[in-house]
C-alpha cells in the first residue's frame, strides 16, 4: 500500500519548524526536502491520518510557514 504525495513550497526561514512538527508527531507524515532546493518539501501521508495532516497543512498555510501544497501522485510508484 502507499502513502498519498504531497508536495509543498514553504517559507525558507522557518523550515526547520514545519519539519519538526512532523518528527515530533509519529505517524502523521513523513517529510523530506526534493534535492537541489531549498523551499520544496515531499510529505508521504498514510491514508488513516491524511485528514489530520491536511488540517495541520491548513493551518501552516495560514501562519505564512507554509506558501501552497498540493497532492500529486506519487512518485515512487513505478
């Protein structure tokens, strides 16, 4: 089985702080910046929290850490 794809532009200075609150809660998503760019993150989201992790994107999006994400397919399937 896999994960829904996200993919998400965020606001460089505070990176540090999207991805903590994804190391910090087990499960919800696990995130990883695409090579050769800084503002581009990958979220890999188990089906059973993607409502969570959408709610939690949302309210990134609104305090400015976050610019756009969007679900895309996923990239590791063949």
């Amino acid at each position: 089985m896999y994960c829904s794809y996200y993919q998400a532009t965020v606001n460089v200075a505070t990176t540090w702080f999207v991805t903590g609150i994804f190391r910090a809660e087990e499960c919800i998503a696990f995130e990883r910046t695409i090579e050769n760019s800084n503002t581009l993150l990958e979220f890999f989201v188990p089906d059973c929290y993607e409502e969570q992790f959408i709610f939690t994107m949302h309210a990134l999006v609104e305090r400015g850490h976050i610019h756009t994400f969007t679900k895309l397919p996923n990239r590791m399937i063949d």
